[in-house]
C-alpha cells in the first residue's frame, strides 16, 4: 500500500542561491494513513522547514525546495509531487487536505475579525458553504474541539479568548475540511504546561475520531511520547536518526538522540529533586532576602475623570524568605504573578504593600554592598546590541559610581572564563554570540557587583534543551562558588527539580504551596499544584490520558477596596505548607 | 564607517545618490570658496542675456551675471541654509524626543501636541510665517527651516525609544542603578543612530526645497547674493527669451534632491537589520 506521504531526499535553501545556503539537506521518510510522526530536533535543525516544504508556505518565507521529491496520495488515490506541483493546485490542497496549526495562536488569527468569520472562511474556500450553513459549520467545529458554549464564542474576537482557547481555534480551522494530514508546528511551546497537556489530549482524542495522519514538530522531547507513533531527529538539517516510538526512547542508537534524551529535563516526582544545601533554621544564619506580604496592584482607571474602578491583582500577599546559598523556585503558569514578585523584590515595579528585609536597599544597587541582581528571560532583548561586552560588564561598575580600572578589566575576564567564555570576548558585540552564550553573559553582569541574592526569570526557558543543561550545571556551581541564593522563576516543573532547593507555588498572585522541592513534587497537597504536576510531559509517560479541563484562571480584575481573605495554611512535614482550599 | 561607504557604493540607487550628492558637496565648496568661473556678482554689461557658450557655460542673466557660477555659489548657499537647518532640526528633535520618551506621561502629552499642532501647518506656509516675524535673511531661514522639520525628528526618535525603553536591558540597566543620563545616552541614543542617519538625509532633501521656495518668495537669500530659488524667480519674466535662466537652477534643485532621496533610500536599506544583507 503506498503511505499517504513519501518524502524523498529532500533539499531546500534560502537566500539568492539557495543550493549553497541548504537549510534541509537530504531528508527522507514516509508516513503512512492514520500515523503520527513526530519531529525532533533544536531551533535552526531544519524542522519546522521540511514541515514547511510539505505544503508549500515555504516558498513564501525566501525558501526554494532544491532537490526531492514530496509525494502526497490524494484523496482520489492520484499520486502528486508536490516539490514540483504549480501555485494554483497548492492553493486547493493547503486546507483541504493539508492542514496546519503554528506555534503562536495569539499572532496566527486575524486580531479584527471575530473567530466565527474566520472558521467559516475556510469552509467558505473549501466547500462553497455561505450564510447559516456556514454559520452551523463553524459551530460544529468549535463543539469539535470542545470550546465550550460555541454559539456565543463564535462572535469573540481573538483577544477576549485565551491563548489555549485560540489554539483550539486554530485546530477548529485546520481540521475544518478533514484534512487527511494535519502539520502541527510546535503548536504548545507558547502555552502553559496545563494547557499544553489539554491541547495535547485534544490533538490525540481529535486524531482517534478521525483517522487523520499527524506530523508533529517539537523541541521537546518529552511531548513527543504521549503522541507519536514514530519519531524522526533531525540535527543541521539532516535526519539523524528515525524508527519507532519506543525504539527511539528505549534504544537510541545515534549520538545526538542519545545526549538529546539525556539533556532533556526529566520530571521525576521529586526523586531528582537537590539534596544538597538543606535548610537549617536552627542555626541562626539571616536570611538573604525576606519578603513579607508583598501586594502589588495595577489601578484600573475609565471615565472621563478617569476614577477608578478597580485593580488587577497581580500579586496579593505573597511571603517568602531565602537563605544565601539557597534556591526558591517560584513555579507557576502566565499570569499567576511570578515576573511581578520577581520584579517587585528589584524595584523595578513598585510594590503597593509589603516589606523586603534587604529589599529597600538592593533596589538601588548603589547603596548595597551586596545587592540584588537580575537575569532575564531573553538573552536577545537583555544585551544592547550596540554595545561591546566590555561596555556591557562595566555597566553595573559605573552605575554603582566605580571606576573602570585594571581591577575591574581582571574582574571583568576572570568572570568570563568563569561562564565559559574566552577572554577576547571583551571586544566583541553580542551578536557574535549564541543564545546560551549571551546567557552566560547575562549571568557574567549580574555577578559583576558581588551579588548576595540574584532573580533568575525564567533564565533558560529560550534556551536549546542541551544548552539548557549546560547553563542550570553553571548556575549550581556559581551558586557553591559565591554563595549566591537564587530566586528561581520557572514554569517549567522538571528545569525547577533540577535547580531548586524549595519551591513555591503561585496561582493567581498568591503562594497556595510552599516547601522542601522533594516533598512538594513528590507528594504535592494542593490541587492546582497536583495539577500542574500531573500535566509535566515526559518520555515515561507514554499514551498517558489527560482529562480535558476547559476551566480558565480566575479573572485577577477586582473592584476597589477588595481584600483577599486572610490565608489558613495547613502544615505537612519540616518545611512543607500548603493554602487550605476553600 | 568604511564599512557603510562601500555598503552605499554596492546599493544600485545608492552609487547614484552617492555619486550626485558627492558632486553636489564639491560644486557647493568651489562655490563657497569664490573658486567659480567667474565672479558670481559682477555684471558684464555687454554680455547681457548671453546664451550658453564656451565663455559663459550656462550663459548669463539679465544684468550679465555669469549664471553658471552664480549657480555654485547658488548651491554653495542652500546647502549651508539645508545643513544647518538640519542640524538645528536634528538637534532639538532629539532632545524632545528622547525628553517625550524617557519622562512620559505629562511631559510626552505636552511635547507631543506642540509637535502635532506645528506639523499641522504645510512646511513652507510655518516658514514663511516665522521668516516673515523675524524678517528675510540667510540665518532666519535657517532656524525657520529647522523648526518646520524639528517634529519629524521628534516622531523619529520619540517611538523607536518609546520601544527601547521596554526593552530587557533597559531593565537591566535599571537592576544595576543606571542612573538615566547613562541609559538615555547608550542604551536609547546609541540605538537610534541608524534611524537618524536616513532621517538626516531625507530631511537635507526636503530643506534644501524649502530653501529654494522661500528664496523664490524674495524671504530666503537676499539678492546680489545667488541662491538657486532667487536664481528661479529671476527667470520667471524672461521664460521665452532666456530659457536658460530656468532651466539650469531647475535642473539642479531636482537632481540635488534626487541625490539625496536615493541616498537616504540606500541608508535605509542598509541600516535596517531586515534588510542587512546590503552590508555583508
């Protein structure tokens, strides 16, 4: 029987001559009905470009498919190339049969049209349906993917829904034709691991009612076992590596795949968790950074005289303390108000209440000798591209009123080398640098004025999972050189076991469980922290089912003048609390 | 620098511009210098209305004037009056910009209704007004000129800085205690530099076209001094009979300006990070 699809030997390149600049450089495979292939590989591996080449949308981003062939069997049994096929018939296949969800649901729906228009638009294209059957299709297709209350939600816009929520729409409009193929472009990296887990059961219920084939593009390793039926790695634009699901997992033979599985962050229930540094109140020592009901709310303001009417709650009483030498990790999903703590601990908003024991001090690195410091999410927005590294190392000396002299240019290179990075990177611009490279800058400039505590805010998130191992095993080791206690921001469960001595819990600006990392990922007491728990992808958790769970995050918008009410915790273990659940 | 010169001279339109522009800088030089044919001012009473010749290149005016060297000390002029205008615009439409950007709120709504309401008015109309306040002569429309463009300066320096504000390293630098004297200078100002630069040749373009409108009203450069708008309106009454007198302070406005436009098109092209690849 021949497979649905057979890509042979496949090439594509960029650029004014594409046959020098191949970004894919001969990839095969084949995939057969109903069959789900996931491909794996780090950003710039030339994944999301063979996905792209099969229906085409390459040709629009500046790339030429050089080489190969793609056959697609259509629904008439016919066989098509599509390497070669022209314009016009690309344009009834796209949709119809091929179709596509991408990564950003927020960026990929037209922000001016209501979702209902935008569903209808492909049956429109597709089926010739118009007015009230188009209407009732559009329906069908958000009951499909389980939105709940279709017929009202079909007159939102794309910005009154939430990103999972969009991401639903994206899949309602892809599956609208019963594509027999369906490309998935990392469709859950820019999702919270909850709703992640909900697209990817949704993804796999969707498939089963189908009979669809799914070719499934992913950084992570971890997403690709609850899904995929095989596997393909693929490494600078060649596939490494292709076989089964369990083959791959169980027995990878190529190097890469085996320091992909190895590099990945596996979750294990607390079992990985840090057993260095337990914390020990007895003995006396201050801690590096108390946080004492911090509140901070944003007024909202409407009306000509622009009263208020309310406040969004960003974080309301959060308490924490960290011992030097010590790590917290603040876990929670967009929105819960983990960056505004963070944020709030360096002054870079203001708090509405609450006190910080070092706090009023390490805001202004200049009256501290050993401050706060900070590193960012995105090592390419934190670095000004204009400057040199040395300029960029010196900043916090002469922010803090030091002079820029010998001992601070043998600071500024024994940190360096320190990071990893050659002395004779002084000279250069950021742009001469990788992504885990400019990390390893940004972690070199927090360290340059001596810090005591430093908020690391989602530090390795944009980072390659290899690159990502690499610069948590630097952070430990800084943290053993100089003492440093962490202040660990992360939504991602198994990058937090690895790095974390404790952890707290955020839900909607407030801590619901804080403790000893072990006990709290191994035996979590509340239900949202068990939710997220049980929402972790790893490659132990094969075809596991997650209950679809369409509830959204409370609406953090109160009316002036609200108060929480006062929290009652209940205490499991040494150093494990968690909120009483009302 | 080396680097942006031979980027210009590998961009099509930016060799064109480069070359004019490079023409033009020279012609003004030899013109400010008095290094012309003749002597732009004196009048050769026999020669008068001389067509083109071997000894009057671009023949002479109506008082026997030799109008290809009043034609360099011409562009000698408006591009004094454009280049300072310019700096003068560039100058204070920075400041505010950055003031607009960096200090927010009050002081953004402030700064940016003044600049609103002075765009409002089409660029020659506010010059005239100002020139006619403070009366015609070469350094009157140069701060007249100036004014007219300092809003577009202003909007070109005011949204890129609004975005660089919001940028990670802005709140870095604020992390470490920058203090903002530092940020605004390296973190805002030294990332502004390239959208200047195209902003800065564009607006020569448009200066030196004020220039010439208001010197053709009798408001810019006062005669005997030459200046290419003066040199226009001179010819108006002798169209027919010396068509000469129009045709050669026509020509060089519009091809100065061209030069200017293709260079700027070029800058841009090359500064723009989307469009990097001129520079590799």
């Amino acid at each position: 029987m021949t497979p649905l699809l057979s890509v042979r030997d496949l090439r594509v390149g960029f650029g004014r001559d594409p046959r020098a600049n191949e970004v894919v450089r001969g990839v095969s495979f084949d995939l057969a009905d109903g069959e789900t292939l996931a491909i794996v590989g780090e950003s710039g591996s030339g994944k999301s470009v063979t996905a792209l080449s099969i229906n085409r949308l390459i040709d629009f981003g500046g790339g030429r498919i050089t080489g190969g062939s793609i056959a697609l069997k259509r629904a008439n049994a016919a066989v098509l190339d599509l390497a070669s096929a022209r314009e016009p018939q690309l344009t009834g296949i796209r949709g119809a049969e091929i179709g596509m969800i991408f990564q950003e649901p927020m960026t990929s729906l037209n922000p001016v049209l209501t979702i209902g228009t935008q569903i209808e638009e492909s049956f429109r294209l597709h089926r010739g349906l118009t007015g009230r059957q188009a209407t009732a299709a559009a329906r069908d297709a958000l009951d499909r993917v389980r939105i709940p209350d279709a017929a009202r939600r079909l007159k939102y816009t794309p910005n009154q829904l939430s990103g999972g929520m969009l991401q639903r729409v994206m899949i309602a409009i892809a599956l609208a034709c019963n594509p027999r193929l369906l490309i998935a472009d990392e469709p859950t990296t820019a999702l919270d691991v909850t709703v992640q887990a909900q697209i990817m059961a949704l993804l796999a219920e969707l498939k089963r009612e189908t009979g669809m084939s799914v070719i499934f593009i992913t950084h992570d390793i971890g997403l690709v076992a609850g899904i995929a039926d095989r596997v393909m790695v693929m490494q600078n634009g060649q596939a490494v590596e292709q076989g089964e699901l369990n083959q791959i997992l169980d027995h990878p033979s190529h190097p890469y795949t085996q320091h992909l599985l190895h590099a990945v962050p596996h979750f294990a229930n607390g079992r990985a968790a840090r057993a260095d540094g337990q914390r020990d109140k007895d003995a006396g020592t201050k801690p590096a950074l108390e946080v004492d009901g911090l509140v901070v709310r944003f007024p909202l303001k409407s009306g000509f005289f622009s009263h208020a009417t309310g406040a969004v709650h960003a974080v309301d009483g959060v308490d924490f303390d960290l011992m030097p030498g010590e790590t917290l990790a603040i876990v929670g999903e967009s929105g819960s108000g983990k960056s505004t703590t963070a944020k709030a601990v360096l002054g870079l908003v203001r708090s509405t209440r609450g006190s910080f024991s070092v706090g009023a001090a390490a805001a202004s690195a200049a009256r501290s000798a050993r401050p706060v410091q900070m590193v960012f999410q995105n090592p390419y927005a934190s670095l000004n591209p204009r400057l040199t590294i040395e300029s960029i190392l010196a900043e916090p000396v002469i922010a803090t009123g030091g002079r820029v002299n010998a001992e601070t240019q043998a600071r500024m290179a024994s940190l360096l080398e320190r990071v990893g990075l050659p002395r004779t990177s002084l000279a250069r611009y950021p742009h001469e640098f990788s992504g885990g490279q400019r990390q390893r800058l940004c972690i070199a400039r927090a360290l340059m004025l001596n810090p005591s505590v430093v908020v690391l805010d989602e530090a390795v998130s944009a980072l390659d999972v290899s690159v990502q191992a690499m610069v948590l095993d630097l952070l430990v080791d800084l943290q053993r050189e100089f003492g440093l206690a962490y202040l660990f921001i992360s939504h991602d469960m198994a990058v937090v076991e690895r790095i974390a001595h404790r952890i707290a819990v955020i839900y909607a600006g407030q801590i619901v469980e804080i403790g000893d990392a072990a006990s709290v990922l191994s035996k979590p007491k509340h239900s949202y922290t068990k939710k997220l728990i049980a929402a972790v992808p790893t490659i132990d958790r094969r075809r596991e089912h997650f209950e679809l769970d369409t509830r959204q995050i409370p609406s953090l918008v109160r009316p002036p003048g609200f108060e929480p009410a006062p929290a009652r915790w209940e205490q499991f273990g040494r150093d494990h609390m968690a909120r009483v659940e009302a | 620098m080396k680097r942006i010169l031979r980027a210009i001279f590998g961009h099509g339109s930016g060799r064109i511009g480069g070359v004019i522009v490079g023409v033009y800088l020279l012609l003004a030089l030899l013109g400010l210098l008095g290094l012309t044919p003749h002597n732009p001012i004196t009048q050769y009473r026999i020669d008068r209305l001389h067509a083109p010749s071997a000894a009057y290149w671009m023949g002479t005016d109506l008082f026997g004037r030799d109008v290809a060297s009043r034609l360099m000390a011409g562009i000698g002029q408006s591009f004094t009056v454009a280049f300072f205008s310019v700096a003068f615009a560039t100058l204070a439409g920075t400041v505010m910009g950055l003031a607009a950007a960096w200090l927010g709120r009050r002081w953004d709504g402030i700064v940016m209704r003044i600049m609103d309401v002075l765009l409002a008015f089409p660029a020659i109309l506010l010059a005239l007004l100002i020139v006619t306040v403070a009366g015609p002569g070469t350094w009157t429309s140069v701060v007249a000129i100036g004014i007219v463009y300092t809003p577009i300066f202003t909007r070109v320096v005011r949204g890129p800085a609004l975005s660089l504000k919001a940028r990670e390293f802005v709140d870095a630098a604020r992390t470490f205690g920058s203090s903002p004297s530092y940020i605004v200078t390296r973190h805002l100002l030294l990332n502004l530099v390239a959208p200047l630069t195209v902003q800065v040749t564009l607006a020569l373009a448009w200066a030196l076209l004020t220039e010439a409108g208001l010197s053709f009203l009798g408001l810019g450069t006062q005669p005997p001094a030459a200046s290419l708008g003066l040199m226009l309106s001179d010819s108006r009454n002798l169209m027919e009979t010396a068509p000469w007198l129009m045709i050669f302070p026509g020509l060089a406005i519009m091809i100065s300006i061209l030069g200017f436009n293709l260079l700027g098109d070029a800058l841009r092209d090359i500064l723009d990070p989307k469009t990097r690849r001129a520079l590799a």
